[in-house]
C-alpha cells in the first residue's frame, strides 16, 4: 500500500475554485495569439539573449513560431531553432542557453496551439518567473538596426537525447507499429527504438495537413487494426510534439496514460511519485512508496516533481516526467521503456493484473458562493476520520478501501463528487459520505 502524504496546499490553491486564479502560464498557454507571442518574444530577447525554440507541425504552431521568433530579433536576442527536433529533446542542446520554448496544440488538436517556458533542465519557469517577464512591457529596449538579433540552429537534441537515454535502456527487442501522423516525434522515436533492438514499423497516414488526430483511442483503431498482420506486436502513439504518449498491447486493446505509467511504477519501483488527485486506487496495488498529489495539470505536477523531488510524475494524459532524463514530459522515453518491458514480459498479461475498481459520480447544484463552500467542505471534512486528506483545488478524501474527491464544476455553478471504492458496497457508502458533507455544508451556508 502507498504511504499518502497526508496534506498538500499548493502554493495558489488558498481558494479551491479553478477561475478564482489565473496562472500567468495558463495565459500563454491558451490565450496566445501571433500579437501576444511577439510581445513575449520582444520581452524574452530582452531578457535571455540565447533562446532554444521548437514548434510542433500543427499550422497556428508555424504562424505563431514566426511571430515569436520575430519578437525575440526585435530585441537583439539570438533564436536557436530546434529543427526536427520534438519538445523531449530540447532540453539537450548544446546550445549556452537557459531557457527553452515550444509552441504546440493541445490534448485537442483541434485547438489554437500554445507556448510554453522551460528552464534549460526541461521545468516550467515559475509563475513569478512568467509574471515577471509579461509585466516587463513598458522596460523593453530596442536595439538599433544593426544589432537586431538573429537565428541560427539549436545542435545535440536528439544525439544527447538518445545518448542520456543509453544509460537507463538495456534493449528493447520486440516489434513495435507506430503511428506516424506527426513525422517529427515519431520518426525520432523509431530511431530510439531501433538503436536499443526493436523491430519497428511506421504507420503512415496520408497527409493532407488536415488531421491532427489526438491520442485518444477512436483516432488510431488504424494502428490496432494494422497490428493484425504482425502477431505479438505491440503498438505506440505519440503527440505532435513527442510530449505524450500511448499504446496497444499485444492484444491490440488500447492502453492508456495512466495504464502506461502504473506499469512503469511496477517496473521502474520508484521511491516517490507525483501524480493527480484523480488517480485510481489501481496505483496503490502496484506501488509501495509515497504517493504526492496535486490538480490534473501538467505545470502543477512538474512543479511538484521538482520541489518534492519524486522519482517520476503523470498526468492522466500521457506525459510521464523522467527526472532521470530531464523535467520534461518525455512520450520518447516513455514508448522505449514500455518497449523494454515489452521485450521481457507480455503487455496484456501486465494490463490484465492490473485491478480496476468501480467509480460514481454526482453533481449537488449549488446557489452559494463556490469558494466560500469549498472552504467549508475542507473545514468539516477535516474532522471525519480518514486516512489522509489532499487539497489543492479539489478536496479528496481517502479511507481504508476508496476515496472521494469533491471539486467545483468546471464552467458550471455545482459541486461534483467523485468516489471509487474496492467493491460496489462500499462505494455506495462513500458516494452518500460525500453527497452528505457537501448538502450539509450548503445547508450551513443557507
């Protein structure tokens, strides 16, 4: 059973409600706009005179990267462009820098992509660091004509890449489908994977720059379907940035992140790990050390790997940070450890010991104040008799043989209760613990 950290109050999370804060990183994240990424490129070059940069395929990445890149010469900074190089592998150029950038889609490719801020070992820049650097507008210099900045070529970051990757892979001899919708990331990974043994095979999707299939399962039956023609094949999906990463076992069901990355606890036995407050209870049959939570958000997690320093970090969308390699999410190193456990034992059978427990869900409408009632919540849950109790943004409460996460509702004026338990029984019993605590705090509130 894992050691769970009793209590976690991330820094910001004072108030429990999503939209009752704003990460300054989330603004570059989902707010960028070719205006917007030419200012933080002028107050970058300003500040950080080498800038590595990569961008993913997805065509708002291109015109975004050029607006960006733009900014950064205005200032006399110098870009170093990441060319054929996916995000994992930044953090290994041999270029004297410190910081990276990338600009890529979202978990939905159909989104505007977004920028993110690294420091040279592959962390997030803190929010004070991304604060800094956005209210920085009004102390940008301009240099004269002749010292604008220029761009060249970020060196190393697959060859180091791979090179740190050696020490940590002992072979991978076993045939592996990969998708190869995103030709950066994954042509990168199929060289990884030949160079530790693997037999490997690229699946190419006919490209009319029109689709940008996500991870998820109902985009790549493709790869399952192909699997048919190769027995004992297992299959592997990557991001377009080479971030994330998926599967398919040898029975060509679909793995997900979080399956991947319990496997990866069974195997790897880390000490210490950070994952969100969502994780399944499946974790704890496989897993014997400690268990550090936090909000499903790839930026908290990372900064929790870094503070706490955990051994491996997720979330439950297929980036796994290997701090052995970087602070990164690396879908590369995640697509070749998995093929390394592939080549010493069978996927399916793994998949197949690993519980799966029930859950439920209901929504309590609430007319009050949502932080205010969050307050209340963690306040009276406080005193119940629990195992252990994490808040950050949501409040989960986890007992003997389940849990309960209780967290507003995303866009909507209610509270959502989320339980699991180890049998049906008992999750009937903590699904009224929590209707109970929350009612019963809305009814204090009244």
């Amino acid at each position: 059973m894992s050691v769970m950290v009793t209590l976690i109050k991330v820094n910001v999370l004072d108030s429990y409600m999503a939209l009752a804060y704003v990460d300054p990183r989330d603004k570059i994240r989902y707010d960028l706009t070719p205006e917007f990424a030419m200012k933080i490129g002028k107050l970058i070059g300003s500040e950080h005179k080498e800038i590595v940069f990569g961008v993913d395929c997805h065509p708002s990445s291109r015109m975004l990267g050029g607006s960006f890149t733009a900014g950064i010469m205005s200032t006399g900074g110098l870009v170093r462009i990441a060319k054929d190089s996916p995000a994992p592998t930044l953090p290994f150029s041999e270029c004297d820098t410190d910081c990276y950038v990338t600009i890529g889609s979202d978990v939905n490719p159909e989104s505007f992509s977004g920028m993110e801020i690294r420091h040279k070992n592959g962390s997030y820049f803190a929010e004070s660091e991304i604060f800094a650097i956005t209210s920085a507008e009004g102390r940008i210099t301009y240099p004269p004509y002749n010292r604008l900045g220029r761009y060249g070529y970020a060196d190393g970051c697959v060859e180091n890449h791979l090179k740190k990757m050696e020490s940590q892979i002992k072979g991978c001899e076993c045939q592996v489908i990969i998708d190869d919708s995103f030709v950066t990331p994954t042509e990168t990974t199929a060289n990884a994977l030949s160079y530790f043994g693997a037999d490997t095979i690229l699946l190419r999707r006919k490209n009319d720059q029109s689709i940008f299939p996500s991870i998820h399962e109902t985009d790549h039956r493709m790869v399952a379907n192909t699997m048919k023609s190769h027995e004992n094949s297992i299959g592997i999906v990557l991001n377009s940035d080479g971030s994330a990463a998926v599967a398919f076992d040898e029975k060509r069901e679909y793995i997900n992140g979080e399956q991947i990355f319990q496997i990866l606890v069974k195997f790897l036995e880390p000490k210490k790990v950070a994952v969100p407050l969502d994780m399944t209870i499946g974790l704890e049959d496989v897993f014997n050390g400690i268990s550090i939570m936090t909000k499903n958000d790839l930026k908290m997690i990372s900064d929790v790997v870094v503070s706490r320093e955990a051994d491996l970090g997720c979330d439950l969308n297929g980036h796994i940070i290997f701090p052995s390699m970087s602070y990164a999410p690396d879908g590369i190193m995640t697509s070749v450890k998995l093929a390394e456990i592939a080549a010493e034992a069978t996927l399916s059978d793994i998949i197949e010991e690993l519980p799966v427990y029930p859950t439920m869900t209901e929504t309590v409408r609430v007319a009050d104040d949502i932080e205010e009632l969050m307050d209340l919540v963690l306040e009276n849950a406080s005193t119940m008799e629990y195992e252990s109790i994490v808040a950050a943004e949501a409040i989960r409460l986890n007992f003997d043989s389940g849990w309960i996460l209780i967290r507003p509702t995303l866009g909507d004026d209610s509270i959502t209760i989320m339980c699991e338990g180890r049998d049906k029984a008992y999750l009937i019993g903590l699904v009224e613990i929590g209707k109970n605590l929350v009612t019963s705090c809305i009814k204090s509130l009244d």
